[in-house]
C-alpha cells in the first residue's frame, strides 16, 4: 500500500495554527486514528489527541477528516484515495483547546438544562408497564455516544448568529426521548421552544449524515418535536385553551442556555475533498 499523505492542524488558542505534513505507512485496516498515533509515536510525540476506546462507542475521537466530521477510530484510510493528501481538524465549532483537541464542555452545561425524567408520583415503579413499539422507539435515542459530531456539523451552531442559544441536535435527541417515553408526565414544549431554540433547525439532515449511531435524527426526534411545538402554540383550538388556562402550554419555565463561546479555528484554506466513506 502507498503511504497516507496526512496535513494535520496544529496550534493553540495562544498561537497561530498551521498544518504540518507526515507522510504515514499504511498497513491492511489501519483507521486515522491509527495513523495518528504513528505520528504521536515516530514524529511528533506533543500531538494532542483525544480518544479512549477505539471501538467508535465512547465518542472521544472525534475530529474534521477532509471537512466532515467524523469519528477517527472508524474513518479507514483505504476508504480515501491515497494519492491525495487527507487533512485532519480538530472540531470547528467548539473552542481549540490544542492541534485536534476542542473543549466540548459547553454541551454539558446544556444537558443540565433538560428536565430530567419525571415519572408520575402517584403510579409505583413496579406498576410502570412498556408496550414494545415504545421501547423500541426510546431505544434509538439511548443509542447515542455523545461524540457530538452532530453538534459540530449543525450550520445553526456553527455558522449563525442567533438571537439566543440554540441547544443543538444531540440535545434534541435526548428531549425526545423524555417526551416520547410512555411513563414521563413532564411537558418540556415551552422549554425547546423557548429555550432550546427549536425553531432554528430548519431539518437539512446534515446531522443525521454524520452520526456514527445512524439515530434517524432528524426524522424521529427533531420533527416530531417540532409537531409537538407547532400544535401547542399555533393549533387555535389550544390557543384558545391557553388563553382559557391563563397561562403558557407547558410547565417548563424559560431558562437561559450557556453561550457556545468562540471556535476552533477558521476552516483550512485548502478546500476539502469529496474523498472519503459517507
């Protein structure tokens, strides 16, 4: 096999970034992250990378291979076309923490603005009965490794200015999977509409492409909750039953998303191929 032409960034929020150039052996089966670890161990041992299990299940490998996100434990470099270099990024929008490393922590403090599930007081647990189609349906959404690939590639969180946060469609995942579990009695509709921005997405399914899961994002979670938003504020008939109750359509009270603060660095100057595994 031909050697693997790999630009790799490398910088720092202190200092100015740039690509440094490794040409790497390629052996049957190697994945990126195999060919970075030859260059942490053969050529630039301060290499900052993240990753833990290399079994595409803790999502902590994530970064831009040739511009699209993806997890570099599964992106195999005989997928790409050899004679061409494969440029890898750290995840553009999230702050460069250093080379392929970003700070994903911004998501964290998001998550803890989604009611948490809430059963009903009065039904004891060993009464709480499934009926298998929505086991299944809530299934999907737990399959998630939060690797947040979906969040890196979303245009909203990536490239707008918006009025107010938007929580992205990791997080849209994970309220569906409250909303559409059969035992929560919580109502999070003024939440996702208030708060998490829900009316931002405009469903390019760009998200959906990228998960390494293959969660049917946009069609099972980010649809349907935008129908459960739509019919609660804009259907009349519950219009006119809020106006009646006095009051917004759900029990969620607006809270305030942390801002997503600044990003890794502009994209490379090179523009990126169309090479690659889908």
């Amino acid at each position: 096999m031909p050697d693997a032409h790999l630009r790799v960034f490398r910088g720092s929020p202190d200092e100015e970034g740039r690509f440094d150039e490794f040409d790497v052996p390629v052996e049957e089966g190697m994945v990126v992250l195999d060919a970075l670890h030859w260059i942490q161990g053969h050529e630039a041992p301060d290499l900052a990378v993240r990753w833990n299990c290399k079994a595409a299940k803790c999502g902590s490998c994530g970064a831009e291979v040739d511009g699209r996100p993806r997890l570099t434990c599964k992106t195999r470099l005989s997928d790409f076309d050899l004679e061409r270099p494969i440029t890898v990024e750290p995840m553009r929008a999230f702050p460069l923490v250093r080379d392929l490393v970003t700070d994903v922590s911004w998501n964290y403090e998001v998550n803890k603005t989604i009611q948490p599930f809430t059963p009903p007081a009065d039904v004891p647990q060993e009464d709480w009965r499934w009926h298998q189609e929505d086991i299944e349906r809530v299934q999907e959404y737990r399959k998630c490794i939060e690797c947040f690939l979906c969040q890196d590639v979303c245009h909203v969180l990536r490239d707008h200015e918006t009025e107010r946060p938007f929580m992205g469609p990791r997080f849209l995942v994970r309220s569906a999977g409250l909303e559409m579990h059969p035992i929560d009695v919580a109502d999070r509709r003024e939440y996702l509409r208030e708060s998490g921005g829900i009316g931002y997405c405009n469903i390019t399914k760009c998200c959906t492409d990228v998960c390494p899961e293959h969660i049917r994002i946009t069609d099972n979670a980010i649809i349907p909750l935008k129908e459960r938003v739509a019919d609660a504020y804009y259907d009349p008939l519950q219009w006119v039953w809020r106006k009646l109750r006095g009051g917004g359509s759900g029990s969620g009270s607006r809270v305030e998303l942390p801002v997503l603060q600044g990003s890794a660095p502009p994209s490379d100057p090179t523009p990126p191929s169309d090479q690659g595994p889908d």
